[in-house]
C-alpha cells in the first residue's frame, strides 16, 4: 500500500518522517482539535501510524512501527481521541448481566438506518461511495479484533476463535471476509487494494476502523475492544439482509451479494457468541472490566450514528459523502 | 464448558435466542438432503427466520421496538 496524501500538519509529519524525513520533526504535544473523533488530520495520521502495525507502507521500513517518537505522538492522539469518545459515551452502571445490558443498549440505539436507504433508494453512484467507505475497514475485517486473542481468559478466548474462524474463512482464503469484500469492489468497478481509497474518506470513516485499531492495540482497553465486537455482531444480520437486497436491486451476482448474505447467519450465529461467551466469558473472569465492555459496545454504535449521518446528510444536500468528487471511479452523476 | 467432548457435539439454548451447535454433527432436511454448514452454527428457535434451519437474528422481532420496521434501527456492515 501507498502512503496516502497529508490532510494537515499532523499526518504530514508523520508522512513525511516515514518518508524519511528526521524524527525529530514530529510535533511535540501537539494542539487538541475542536473534535478529535472527526478531525480529518489527526484521524489520517492515526491510520497512518496505525497501519505501521498491520500491513505497512510501500517502501516504508517495518522498524518504524515501534519508533519511539512515533509511539509518543500516537499516545498524544489516541489521549485525545480516548477523552473524546469517554466524553460522548456515558452508560450507567447497572448490575445485570454484561449480555443482558449489552441487548439494552442496542435496542435503545436510534441511530439513523443507512441500509434502509442502501436497500430501497441508493442509485449506483451512492452505492459506489457506500462501498469505498467500507473498504477502509472491510479490506481487514476482524483483523484489529484479533489482537484481543492472546489477552483474554480461556473460554472468552475460545469464544473469539469461534468468531473469527468464520470471519477468515474457517481455512479456505476466498471465504475470507475482506476476501468477499474485494469481490463486490471488482464487480462495481472499483479499486480494490487495501487502501485504495483512503484519500478520498472522511475523518469519521477513518475513525470507524481507529477506534478498533486504538482499543486493539492497548491491553488495558481489552474490554473495550470485545465491547465493540459485540456490538458489532449484534447489529449486522439485519442490515445485512437489506444490503444484500440493495445491491441485487441494482442488478449485482451473487457472487458479489455473498459478502452481505453471509453476515446473515454468520452474524445472528456471532452475536450469540459475541455477547454471552465472549462479553460475558470475560466479565465473569475479570468483573472490573464490564464497565469498559459497555464502553467499547456503546462507542461502536454512537460512531456508527455519526458515520451514517454523515453519509445521509451528504446525500440529502445533493452532494457526495466523500472528500472529493473527482475520483473518476466515484464521480457523482 | 463451550466446548464439545471429542467426537460429541454440545447444544447449547441461548437466552431467546438460537440453540447453538458445536461439535461432530452433520444437518439434514428430509427434502433437500444433508445441508452445508460451518463448523459451528445457530439454529432457529422461534420459528421466524427466513435461513430456517438457521438463525438470522429475527426473533429479536419478536420482542424489540428496535426490529419494527422503521429509520431508526441501528446498524452495521
């Protein structure tokens, strides 16, 4: 993959040391942005630092994933971003089960319903943006949750390994879920590297899959991170059936519908998994943590809301939800 | 306690919600033959699924103001 284009001074900084400027030029406590959970520069040079820790750069050397320069701006960041989502997302504590308050929450979430539009008025040109969003998380599905395997307790470890045999493919790499996903990008004409579109993604697209990234790599926000999952899982199956139905709408195969018809069962299967074994496999072994289990389930669902607002309202002003309009491959009719 | 005896599988009936299978098994439908499936795999309980044998997550319909159709339904994917 490609170092994407600076939004800034932050992610240039980071760009241009990984493009082998001195580290010595990284900004040093650097200012707090009105919102750091939308702010299009220090979200592009968290993914930047990010993705040092999956996949790389072209041309960038592995070593910078653990520079200690770098490491000390992405904990400035991920301070800011962290405050930011503690800051938006309060849940009461209650004392019933992490399962059972993890249900509450998402019936109680009434965040605007992207895949009722994408299943009954989407054209093409929305579909494509859609799916370019998507790309940035879905081109690595279940990978930020992955780091949560080696810090969890047996049986909410088991429970994740369940989960996530499914999502890569239970051994065979073209059931892959980011696999599947590549298959709707070729079939609607669209780039479908890693990556691809990451210039073109707005700050609360590229803080969908950093929010993961920051509770993944942080130990002490495990709780968080299989929160997150949760609730990931348990508000996939529906919206994934209209998807589905979305793109057959517009004439898609089947081969291209199976990303969305797979997280039908697949997903309904994971939520069970998700919420009872692994939520509360882990609150049963280390109970100070079903607070942050809330917190990480609660983020996913408010990020979600904003990113789906965002997409709405760009499309109800007539305009495109994206950064730009003149990716030949997105251009808005 | 998840996890099956070697060469058994385990049921397990989740909180109205699916029953979940693990293990050594294999799903047949007298009319269509044995079905495919993943290793692991949710089967519906309340009747109201359109992947029957299989769960899709619709008997929260049955109980959730959320699953009423309507433009405020939480999301994913």
């Amino acid at each position: 993959m490609r170092l994407p284009l600076p939004r800034g001074p932050l992610s240039a900084a980071v760009i241009d040391v990984l493009s082998g400027s001195d580290p010595a030029a990284l900004p040093q406590s650097p200012v707090e942005p009105v919102d750091a959970l939308t702010d299009d520069d220090l979200q592009l040079a968290l993914w930047t630092m990010y993705e040092l820790h999956y996949r790389g750069f072209d041309g960038v050397d592995d070593c910078w994933e653990w520079e200690p320069r770098l490491i000390q701006l992405r904990n400035e960041l991920e301070a800011m971003l962290l405050a930011t989502l503690r800051a938006m997302v309060v849940v009461p504590r209650d004392g019933r089960r992490v399962a059972d308050r993890l249900r509450s929450l998402i019936e109680a979430d009434d965040g605007p319903s992207l895949s009722r539009y994408m299943q009954t008025r989407a054209d093409r040109s929305q579909w494509l943006q859609f799916v370019a969003h998507r790309s940035i998380y879905q081109l690595k599905e279940a990978d930020p949750h992955t780091w949560a395997l080696p810090r969890l307790p047996v049986k909410a470890k088991s429970a994740l390994l369940e989960i996530q045999f499914d999502e890569y493919g239970d051994g065979n790499p073209a059931r892959m879920h980011s696999e599947l996903f590549r298959v709707v990008l070729t079939e609607l004409g669209l780039r479908s590297e890693h990556g691809g579109y990451i210039d073109v993604v707005p700050g609360i697209t590229l803080a969908i899959t950093n929010v993961m990234s920051m509770f993944g790599l942080h130990r002490a926000l495990r709780g968080a991170l299989v929160g997150h999952l949760a609730a990931y899982e348990m508000t996939s199956s529906e919206p994934c059936r209209r998807y589905a139905k979305g793109l057959r709408r517009l004439g898609a195969s089947d081969a291209a519908c199976a990303f969305y018809d797979v997280h039908v069962t697949a997903d309904a299967l994971h939520e069970q998994l998700a919420a009872h074994d692994l939520c509360g496999g882990l609150a049963e072994a280390e109970p100070e943590l079903a607070e942050d289990i809330i917190f990480g389930a609660a983020v996913c669902l408010a990020i979600d809301g904003l990113f789906a607002a965002h997409v709405l309202d760009s499309w109800a002003a007539g305009g495109s939800s994206l950064r730009t309009a003149d990716d030949s491959l997105l251009a808005v009719s | 306690m998840t996890s099956p005896e070697l060469g058994g599988a385990r049921i397990t009936v989740y909180p109205d919600g699916p029953l979940v299978v693990r293990g050594e098994f294999v799903l047949d439908d007298l009319d269509k033959g044995q079905l495919p499936t993943a290793r692991v795999i949710a089967l519906c309980r309340c009747g109201r699924s359109a992947t029957k044998p299989l769960c899709d997550g619709s008997h929260k319909i049955t109980r959730s103001p959320r699953a009423v159709p309507r433009d405020a339904a939480p999301e994913r994917a």
